[in-house]
C-alpha cells in the first residue's frame, strides 16, 4: 500500500494537476489538504481542457475526493464547480465529493476585505487574488471563523454571523472605505448552499483512516507550491497556508507514519505569478519565448507568469523542505529550440556565493544566479512517448537535474495530454 503527497516545488503552476490526474488511476482516494480556490489546476483530457480550484483532480479518474479540513472553501465556487463537471458527465454525488465538516467557510466579507486591503496598499499590494483566502485563514486562526459543520446548522451560522458581522463591518467601512455586508442577506445565501452541500459533509479524517486501514492507496494533492508556503516561502509573497508536504497530515487529521512517498512537480524552468523576487526571472527574448510557447498564463486569474531559468536553490529548498522522495518534470518540450538552457546552481550576495535560500526578502532581491549552462536541442519531443528515445541532451538536462538535487527523476511530461507522459518508476506500483 502506497500514500503518496504530491507538491509544487516553485511558486506554484508547476503542472500539479496533470500529475494527480495521471496518478490517481493507481490510487483510490485523492485528497486535497490546503489552500482554496485561488489554485487552479488544469488538465486535458481527450483534447478538452478542464480547470478545478477546489475539486481533487481525482474526480476525472472516477476516485473518491476529498477536501480536506487545511482547504478554505467558498461554497458558491464549490457547488459551480461541481455543475460545471457533471454537466461534463464527471459525477460529483456525495460517494465522489466529500468535504470536511472542520473545513473553514470563506464568507462574502472576507471578500470583501481581502481586496479593500489590496486596494488601499496600491504599489505595495502583494498580488492577492481577492478570493477572501487570507481573511479566512485569518478568521480561523482568530477563532472566529465559520466551519462546514456550523454552515450546514442553520442556528449555529446566525450565532456565529451575528458575532463576527460588526467587527467586520466596521473594518469594511471605517478602515477601507467598502461597503457593509448584510447578515439576512448571507444567512439566507449560505442556507441555501447548505441545503445542497450538508450531504457531502463528513469527518474526512476518519473516511482516510478507514480507507487506509482496509489497504486503499490515498494520494494527497497540495496547492501553490513550496515557496509560497506562509512559514518557509517568500514571505509576505506568500499564500495563507503552509503547501508544503507535511501539512498534508494536518490538513486532513492522519499521521506522518501513514505518508510513504513524496512527489515534486517540477516545471523544466521556473515562473511565479504576482510581486516578490525572483532571482533567475529573464526579460530578454528567452523569457519572452518560454512565456509564449509555454503558454504561461495562471488558469485561476489568467495574469502572465514571470518567466526564468531552473533555479536549483529553489528546488534543493523544496527537496529538504518536503523530503521529496521522487521528481515529476513538467513542460519539458517547452525548452525545445534553445541551443543553450542555464541553470542556476547557486546565487552571489555581496561577492559571496549562497547555495542555500536565504529568508530576508532584501537578501534575495539583491543575490544574482550564478548559471552552468548546458546544451539544448531543436528536436520537438512533445510526441516522443519512451525515455531511452528522447536526444542525448535531454536526457543529460534530466541527468544533472537528478544529480543536483539528489532525487530521483519518477516522472517526465512533454505536453498537456495524459499520453504526453513518461512514467519512469510509479511510486504507487
């Protein structure tokens, strides 16, 4: 029996979705532990691509989801997105889709801070998605947030609203300048999604722990990537969660011991999204050529990715960060047509040379990537399906990928299909 957790080791968009989705034929539970629905995930299949932000990727491959209780769920995107996949015959019943009763309820206010707050900072705004994530995970950790099991008790969720609502109103329109929320507007609004979420409800963590206890493979599927983890990313860049592997136990109440494997997703070159230093970011025509061919646009709000050489400071972060046991290399076919690719091996700070991610956000914009190039290939490799036929210099690119990170390659991608895919070694076989 294998559970496996599968990350981002970047800034996120690394191709986690395709990953799962590829993956999860081999497990029997997938299980989405952090973050909400500011990630998208994108896979296509059959030609047609399909975008989840809070439903596991799993869903496609007829698995039974998960959502754990570390994920912040907004209930009107959760039950859009269930239409939207079952009128692409994906079913999304209650035996499919379940969603944890401790899983926090993102509320209209919180909305409606998160982006009066990007607003009023104006230069110095951070990059949020305004979807109410960070207010909701703040609200949680303030012990006055709204939970699945309090929404779908019609007494509990007016307790708590008519608790919470004039400290938030009075933030909204004292502080931001915004327009106050009203409680028999959203108490009726969330009632009514509640109606329609309450039989999905259920203690994941004892539905895992059964699942695991009768030999059933449980794949953990994360959001973001490692450097927007909120403690070990590059704060205040960051997401409002931790996306790192080991609050794939906390996310949704298992153990460390039942964690047998650690995959990576690792795009074949590095992007982020939004404000923050990035030391290995291009903005010549290379940069300008990975965008456009990588089609490096963020599928939840559609911004261009920032686009830069493999920077292996980051991934060695995540590595130690993760105890990735295993790499996923995605949008390899996108280095195609470059005579030379880089890598940065190390970054230089004052004359000094770091090999290790330093915390101080002052520190990183300042450090330069020290690069060791190597030689690229013209080859389109997007319709080769076998390792051994891929050119010589993509497989020493994946060979010095390998060597300086010291894990193992398990899975390369050379395209948006599931058949675009090489599977080296199948941790859950």
């Amino acid at each position: 029996m294998a559970n496996i957790v599968i990350i981002g080791t970047q800034w996120g968009d690394e191709g986690k979705g395709k990953i799962v989705d590829l993956l999860a034929e081999h497990a029997d539970v997938v299980v989405r532990f952090q973050g909400g629905n500011n990630a998208g995930h994108t896979m296509v299949v059959a030609g047609e691509k399909v975008i989840s932000h809070l439903v596991p990727s799993g869903i496609l491959q007829g698995k039974t989801c998960l959502i754990g209780n570390g994920v912040v769920v907004d209930p009107a995107v959760l039950i859009e997105e269930m239409d939207y996949l079952q009128g692409k015959g994906v079913p999304c019943g209650p035996q499919q889709l379940m969603v944890s009763e401790r899983a926090q309820v993102i509320m209209p206010y919180q909305r409606e801070i998160d982006k009066a707050r990007e607003l009023k900072k104006g230069k110095d705004k951070i990059g949020t998605t305004g979807r109410g994530i960070g207010p909701a995970y703040e609200d949680k950790v303030a012990r006055c947030g709204i939970r699945m099991v309090d929404l779908i008790d019609p007494q509990s969720l007016d307790e708590k609203l008519a608790a919470v609502l004039p400290e938030k109103n009075f933030l909204l329109e004292k502080f931001l300048g915004a327009a106050p929320i009203d409680l028999n507007t959203i108490s009726e609004q969330y009632k009514s999604f509640a109606k329609r979420l309450a039989p999905h409800v259920v203690d994941i963590s004892v539905v895992v722990h059964r699942a695991m206890g009768q030999g059933r493979q449980v794949l953990f599927e994360g959001a973001q990537g490692t450097h927007l983890d909120i403690d070990h990313g590059t704060y205040p860049f960051v997401t409002s969660s931790n996306t790192v592997s080991g609050n794939a136990c906390c996310g949704c109440g298992v153990g460390p011991k039942d964690v047998t494997g650690v995959m990576g997703v690792v795009k074949a070159y590095t992007t982020r999204v939004g404000a923050g230093p990035f030391p290995s970011e291009l903005f010549d025509e290379v940069g300008e050529y990975l965008q456009s061919k990588g089609a490096e646009f963020g599928s939840t709000t559609g911004r261009k990715r920032r686009c830069g050489w493999l920077d292996m400071v980051i991934l060695n972060n995540a590595v130690r960060l993760n105890g990735l046991t295993g790499l996923a290399i995605t949008k390899l076919d996108v280095l195609g047509g470059l005579d030379q690719i880089k890598i940065c091996t190390a970054y230089r700070y004052k004359g000094r040379l770091m090999d290790t991610f330093p915390s101080s956000l002052k520190v990183l914009a300042e450090c330069e990537p020290v690069y060791e190039t190597v030689d690229g290939w013209r080859e389109d490799i997007s319709q080769i399906s076998e390792y051994g036929r891929l050119p010589v210099n993509v497989q020493k690119y994946l060979q010095r990928i390998e060597a300086l990170s010291g894990v193992p390659v398990q899975i390369v991608s050379v395209g948006a299909q599931r058949d675009q895919t090489m599977v080296l070694d199948n941790p859950f076989v």
